[in-house]
C-alpha cells in the first residue's frame, strides 16, 4: 500500500511515522524530530531516487586495512577516498542553501559533507588522507589522560566513557560528535578520505554530556539512525565530489558493519 511505502521512506530518514486509516480515508501521521522546517522535500526525494536506483553506483576507493572498529558502540562504519580534489570556496548556490539552514559554509568538501546529511539525515565526517598517521583510521575508547583539539579550536580532555576516531598515533575526531583540527580538510587538501558511520546513541548522548558538547551530527546520532543508511551518503557524497572538487574515486568501498543483525 502507498501509505505503508511513505511511511518507510519517512522513516528511514529520521522521522517518526505512522500509517493511519479512518472511514474512508487513509493517510500517514508523521512527527519530525531531525530535520528543519521544509527538509522533507529534499529526503524524500533522494530517497525515491535511491528506490528507483536513479543515483550512480559511483565508485569508491577499497581502502583494505585502512579503517578498523575494536567497539561495541560502532554499528556499521563506512570509508571511501577521493584523490586529486581541490578544496575551495564553494559554489554559491550550495553556501546559500547551507546558510539558509543556519550552516556556515566552509569549502566544498565539508560543504559537500553537510549537504548531504541535510539530504539523508546521514552525518558524515571528511579527514585530509595525508594527515592521517599510517594513512589508517579505527574506532576505539578513548585512552587514558588523552586530548583532541576540535574544529572549534578548543582543546578538549575527553571523557573515558566516549568513542573517538583515531589514526595510528592519536584521536583525530570525537566520534559522532566533532572532528579534530589536526586532519581537518583545508584550501591544501589533495587527497580525501570520507567517513560514514552509525554509533551507539546513548554513548554519543553520554559523549556530549560529559564534554558539554553538541553539534548537528551529534543531535541526529542521539535520536538513533538507520544502521542501514549510511553507504547511500558516502556513495552520493563522492559523485558530489567529484562534481564540485574534481579529482577521482578509487575503487570499492570500506564496510565494517560489527553491529549488523543477521535476518
């Protein structure tokens, strides 16, 4: 039935919906709790496109050995890598359509990476490949004693309860919360390495308050994601890329999927 239909497009985006039927009538009771005023139009439409398989398969980098989980508050985390970019001013139309969302523009990789999760509700998170140590990223508990400067500049002693990013030598983002400064992408950035991922809501929920933090991907991590949702980001946040910033998508995807139910 269509209403069941809508009811799972809606649903896959973050919005609470129901399918309700009255004499002679039916229809769907939705509640939004993620997305601003006027949004629906846009998540809806990405994902009729994705049913109708009208988005590109758009090739990613397999990145074998170069993103690893050793948590249980990972659900599913996805990778995939772009080189010969160019990071820089973003067209106009997209900065204004961040503006008019209360976003700040940044350059067209992170813009690229905040329209799509106003899109699909997916956050996503892009590190500068060659700042990565060992050129490999894992998701673990945080060490003892350790510290992050966040994108805001702020230097942060993280809580031992929160999940982070790390390279081979040290955090780099606090997971589902903000990235770090240290392989944030800048007007240098050649070489782009996306990340997609679905944590634990109530260890993003216990992150943010034990650091006083929340950013808008921490608010849509806390209200709980789709553990299927974020491969389709990754994949239309690279055709973006390639778009706007050039540069070429290698090969496969990265896909490590620990909170995965077997049917």
């Amino acid at each position: 039935k269509f209403e069941h239909f809508v009811t799972h497009l809606l649903t896959l985006v973050g919005f609470e919906a129901t399918a309700t039927q009255y004499t002679g009538d039916r229809g769907v009771d939705v509640i939004g709790t993620l997305n601003p005023e006027g949004l629906a139009n846009i998540t809806l439409k990405a994902q009729v496109k994705r049913i109708s398989g009208h988005i590109s398969n758009q090739d990613i980098l397999m990145l074998r050995g170069t993103l690893g989980v050793d948590e249980h508050g990972v659900l599913i985390t996805t990778g995939g890598f772009t080189k010969q970019a160019q990071a820089e001013a973003s067209l106009c139309k997209l900065r204004q359509r961040l503006s008019s969302y209360g976003m700040r523009p940044i350059n067209n990789v992170v813009d690229v990476t905040n329209y799509v999760m106003l899109e699909y509700g997916q956050p996503l998170h892009a590190f500068d490949y060659h700042k990565l140590e060992g050129k490999q990223i894992i998701v673990r508990r945080v060490k003892n004693g350790e510290t992050i400067t966040t994108l805001d500049g702020i230097e942060r002693v993280l809580s031992p309860d929160a999940l982070v990013i790390a390279d081979k030598e040290k955090a780099v983002a606090i997971a589902g919360i903000m990235g770090g400064s240290d392989t944030e992408v800048t007007d240098k950035t050649t070489s782009i390495l996306l990340e997609s991922a679905n944590f634990n809501q109530a260890i993003i929920r216990q992150g943010c308050r034990c650091l006083n933090l929340q950013s808008e991907a921490s608010i849509r991590f806390d209200k709980g994601l789709n553990p299927d949702l974020p491969l389709l980001p990754l994949k239309r946040a690279t055709q973006l890329l390639l778009e706007l910033a050039g540069g070429k998508a290698a090969r496969g995807i990265v896909d490590v999927y620990p909170g995965k139910l077997e049917p």
